[in-house]
C-alpha cells in the first residue's frame, strides 16, 4: 500500500493526499481538514485535498497516519511505502 503526498502550488498552502489503502483513507475521513477531491470506481484509489502551513507539518502529519518514513522521488512527491 502506497501513500502520495505533494504540494500544489508553492504558493499556496494546498496539498493532496493520494493512498491506495482503505485503512488509510478511513482515517483520512475521520480527520479533521481532509476532503475527497476524487476516488477511483474501479481501483481502490483515493485522493484527498488539506491544507497545511508549512511542509514539514504535513510531512509530519502523513508519517504520523501511515506510520512510515516518506521518501522524495525526483518530481519531489512523497512516498510512504
């Protein structure tokens, strides 16, 4: 199961969360400042928007819910594996 995370704009406090885990998504739902921007029908997909001020609140935020370390890929998206 593999959680995205990645900044919209640099200007702008959006982000999106995208996961393929069920667990996750539930608890994504039950927060606080998570929305669904968009599920897949035929593939458990989902994305979530949030809003966070500084990007090391949201990677703190995404490590605390997943449980796992995230790790930058080259477009600069976060992976927790």
């Amino acid at each position: 199961m593999i959680t995205y995370l990645w900044h919209l704009e640099r200007a702008t406090n959006e982000y999106r969360v995208q996961t393929d885990s069920k667990e996750i998504a539930d608890k994504l739902k039950r927060r606080q400042g998570f929305r669904i921007s968009a599920i897949a029908l035929n593939y458990p997909l989902w994305i979530f928007s949030c809003e966070f001020k500084r990007p090391d609140i949201a990677r703190k935020t995404i490590k605390s819910i997943t449980g796992k370390n995230g790790k930058i890929d080259s477009e600069g998206v976060l992976i927790y594996e």
